[in-house]
C-alpha cells in the first residue's frame, strides 16, 4: 500500500468496509439520514453536473442556508464532481452520488462514484501555486486547493470498487 | 455562451449574459471571447461579469488564458463581479492579477 502524505485534516482510509460502531463516525456516514437530508445520483457528465449543483443548491438543506454559504457550498461540490467527470471517469463513465445531510451547525457531505481511483490512493496536495510571470499563470489546478481551503476533515475511501469522499461544511458564517 | 462585445474609445465591453462559466462551458467561452477580441483592436478589454452568479475552476482557468491571450499588448479588465466569482477569485489570489471595476466602466453603463 502507498502510503499517503497527510494534509491537515485528511485521513486516508483503506480498511474493508466495517460497520460504525453506534452513534460514532456520523461525520463520514450520513446512514442515518436526518431531518434537512437530500441524496441525489446523476450522470458523471459535465451539463448534468450544472443540472445538478442547480438542483442542490434550490433544495434543502441548501436552499435555507445563508447566500455566502451556498456559494462555498456550490464552489466545493462543483470543483469534487468535476474531479470526478475529468479524472474517475475518464475512461468510462459512471454515476456520481451525492448525501448530504445537516447536523450541529455543520452540512456532511458525501459524495460517491464508481471510477479509477486516487493516483496511490491519495487525495492531490491542492498546493497554492505562486503566480508570478503573466505568461505563467496556472489555468488549471485550482480544484483540490479550493476543496482543501473551504473544508472540514476531508476524508477520501477507496471501498468496494469506488471512491467515497466525505467533509464537511460550516453552515454558519465564520467571522474571517 | 452568448457574449455582447460593444466597443467605445478604447475599450472593448464584452457582457456575460449567461449565468454561469463552468466546466460545461468554459471551452466555448473561451472561443468566443477569442472570437470577439480578434474582431477588434482595443488595447482594453473589459470583461462584464454581473450576471455571472458562479464560475468554477475550469470556467476562472478560461478567464485567465482570455488574459494570457490578450497580453502582452492588451489588458483584460473584469467587472461586476458576484459574491460567490469573488469568492473564487480571492481565495486564489486571482483578484490581484486582475484589474477589478466595481461596476461597468464609465460611458457604458446606459448602454445597449
């Protein structure tokens, strides 16, 4: 197994599939579905994508948060499915769920496909690139930095076949 | 994408009139914005954004090769930009790349 170098807040879990103990691990399972909860599965494909983010961000438990929160919602979810519409599902496409569900002040968000997985099974660094030289300037390569800067415990499974990538969302404004 | 370019002393205003540049998108705007700048020699090219409501990494990866695109010799400005584009803008630092107008430059805020 390649061993991944650990970002903040990232774990890699490469266990088989165990069940939660009880009560526990409800940041990475939204099992138990609550109140505010939406589960959505769509094509892997980039206008179903825009269907989508469109759809989940009319309905709860998006739709009742504030603007500024649905916006980082909207950033973090587009940038996840069209890592996977460019990268998972690049040689044969699939599905992409998405789970989210609303508890104690935070959004879980969870999202699932059955493509390729991580390059060695770890989640890109997303590191900032300096922009220096106009004829330099990156046009790509924003995706992993923007996830890794608008998140919460970032967690990326390789479990039967697929990946799973779960985090989590304030749904209150923070002060910064 | 449908973009409405109007040019007057200098500056060529090219108006989003979608909603969104994403990874849908952002190949055809693009080409266009290439198209549009090619069909005009203004050394300024102000890109209105204000019905821009959400631009993702592939969609602000197009506006920067629209800029890469245009230099050395001519300048892509932005304008009106949304909360949500200057989030995306901020949080890379994109912001300080570009030169941001509040709202549509002078002269072109009555037209078309």
């Amino acid at each position: 197994m390649t061993a991944c170098r650990m970002g903040f807040g990232m774990q890699v879990d490469m266990a088989r599939p165990k069940a939660p103990p009880n009560g526990l691990a409800m940041t990475h399972h939204i099992g138990a579905l609550h109140d505010h909860a939406l589960q959505l599965t769509f094509p892997g494909q980039p206008e179903q994508v825009r269907q989508a983010l469109q759809d989940v961000l009319a309905s709860p438990p998006l739709a009742d948060l504030a603007q500024d929160i649905r916006g980082t919602a909207e950033i973090v979810l587009a940038e996840v499915f069209n890592n996977i519409v460019e990268h998972a599902y690049v040689e044969h496409g699939g599905n992409i769920t998405l789970r989210l569900g609303r508890q104690d002040g935070v959004l879980l968000c969870e999202v699932s496909d059955t493509g390729a997985p991580m390059p060695g099974l770890c989640l890109p660094a997303g590191q900032f690139q300096p922009l220096e030289d106009l004829a330099d300037l990156p046009e790509g390569g924003f995706g992993w930095y923007l996830i890794r800067n608008l998140t919460e415990g970032l967690t990326y499974r390789r479990l039967n076949g697929g990946n799973r990538l779960s985090f989590q969302l304030a749904t209150k404004q923070s002060g910064a | 994408m449908e973009l409405v370019a109007q040019e007057r002393a200098g500056v060529l205003v090219i108006r989003a009139m979608r909603d969104r540049i994403d990874a849908a998108s952002a190949i055809q705007f693009k080409d266009k914005m290439r198209e549009l700048t090619g069909n005009s020699t203004a050394p300024r090219v102000v890109l209105d954004m204000s019905n821009i409501a959400f631009l993702d990494s592939s969609g602000l990866g197009a506006v920067v090769a629209v800029l890469k695109l245009l230099a050395p010799d001519r300048k892509l400005e932005l304008s009106g930009l949304t909360p949500t584009v200057q989030k995306v803008f901020r949080l890379t630092r994109m912001d300080s790349i570009f030169v941001i107008h509040d709202g549509v430059p002078d002269g072109f805020r009555h037209a078309g």
